[in-house]
C-alpha cells in the first residue's frame, strides 16, 4: 500500500501532467491553439522521413457564421463552435491533431494518412456537423473544408496549409458545406499508354 508521501506524489505528477496538457489548448473548445499545433507538425515533420510518409492536413471554416451569431446570438454561436470542436475530436484517430486554429476555423493534421483518405474523412466529418442540427431548420448549420498534403502539395506547412485553403476557398465559391481535396490522378490503363 501507498504511504501519505506515495499518494502526494502521484497527486503532483497527475497535476503536472494535467498542467501540460492544458498549455497550449483554447478555452471555448479545449483544441489545440495555432501556436503548438503548429509546433507539434513541426516535430511530426522533422520525424517524418521524406519520401516515405505523408501527412495530410485538413482546414476546415464554419460557413456564414456571420449570420447564425446576428440571428441566434454569440452565446449561441460559441455553443456551436464547442459542439463542432467536440464532434471533430471524437470522429478522428487519438494521433490526429485537432486545433481550433481561428476564430470559426479548424485545422486537422493526419499524420502517416494519404490525401485521398484524409478527404474522405474530411467529407465524413463535413456530413457528421451537418447532421448536428445546429442553427435553424432554414438555415442549418455547416461547414466547407479543403485538404491538401505534405509533401504533394508543398515542402512546408505553410505551403500545405495555404493549398488546403485554396481548396476551402474554391470549396466556399461553389456554395458552401463542401470539402474539396486535390484532384485525383486519373490512372493511365494500358489502352491510354498505347500498350
Ligand atoms: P463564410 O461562409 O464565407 O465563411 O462566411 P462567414 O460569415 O462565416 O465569414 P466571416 O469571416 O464574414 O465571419 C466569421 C464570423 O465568425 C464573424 C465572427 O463574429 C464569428 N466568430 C469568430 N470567432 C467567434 C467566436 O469565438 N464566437 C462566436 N460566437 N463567433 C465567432
Ligand atoms: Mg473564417
Ligand atoms: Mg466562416
């Protein structure tokens, strides 16, 4: 059995570990905030050995949330973006990271996921925030998003992240609750190659 200084000290361990998990982490949502998201990519990157991993990334903005605060109200609006940071984390794998990078934006790392999966998912998860039921039976609310892939799309984050928003941005341009990846690569079949 544990003496008094035995439990003290795992009581002190389980704070600190507690403590760190709470650095770095916004408020509203519990997500990891741009700051150490973006760190711990970093890390994943130096770690990942090119040419033989990928890491997908997903970005992701709530559509016309503009509207849905002037119609329900900011409380209301920082409930649905708790409920939409909540469902985000429960759908993805514990290796994925989440981060609530914005005000109403998201961005979600999979590591050693290739970018046609990662769009899938993405889509997944589009589909799942819009079967919440937030926001109004006129007016439901949703979100668009864009995937893009290291080192497909870039040799940075930056670069990533700047193509997946393209891809949010076209995504946004053809009407909103969408999720837009890169194009798939047609497959040559041996009559194309003239075989
Ligand atoms: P779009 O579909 O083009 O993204 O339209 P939008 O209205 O979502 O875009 P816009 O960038 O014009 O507005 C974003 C809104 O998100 C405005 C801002 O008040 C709201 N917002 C950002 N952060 C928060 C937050 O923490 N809580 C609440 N309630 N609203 C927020
Ligand atoms: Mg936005
Ligand atoms: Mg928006």
């Amino acid at each position: 059995m544990l003496g008094g200084h035995g439990v003290a000290t795992i009581a002190i361990a389980l704070w600190a570990r507690h403590l760190r998990l709470m650095v770095g982490t916004d408020q509203l949502t519990g997500l990891l905030q741009r700051r150490p998201f973006y760190e711990r990519i970093e890390e994943e990157l130096q770690r990942a050995d090119i040419g033989r991993t990928t890491l997908s990334i997903a970005i992701f903005d709530v559509d016309e949330f503009k509207r849905f605060n002037d119609q329900l109200g900011h409380l209301e609006g920082d409930r649905a973006l708790q409920r939409i940071g909540e469902q985000l984390r429960k759908a993805v794998r514990t290796t994925d990271l989440v981060s609530r990078y914005g005000g109403e934006e998201f961005v979600i790392a999979f590591p050693r996921m290739d970018v046609q999966l990662a769009t899938r998912r993405a889509e997944a998860l589009r589909a799942e925030i819009a079967a919440l039921g937030l926001g109004t039976e006129d007016a439901p609310l949703t979100i668009s998003g864009g995937v893009a892939s290291w080192p497909a799309d870039g040799t940075t984050f930056e670069e990533v992240l700047r193509r997946a928003d393209e891809r949010l941005y076209g995504a946004k341009a053809a009407g909103r609750n969408l999720v837009i990846g890169p194009r798939p690569v047609p497959l040559r079949s041996a009559s194309d190659a003239g075989v």
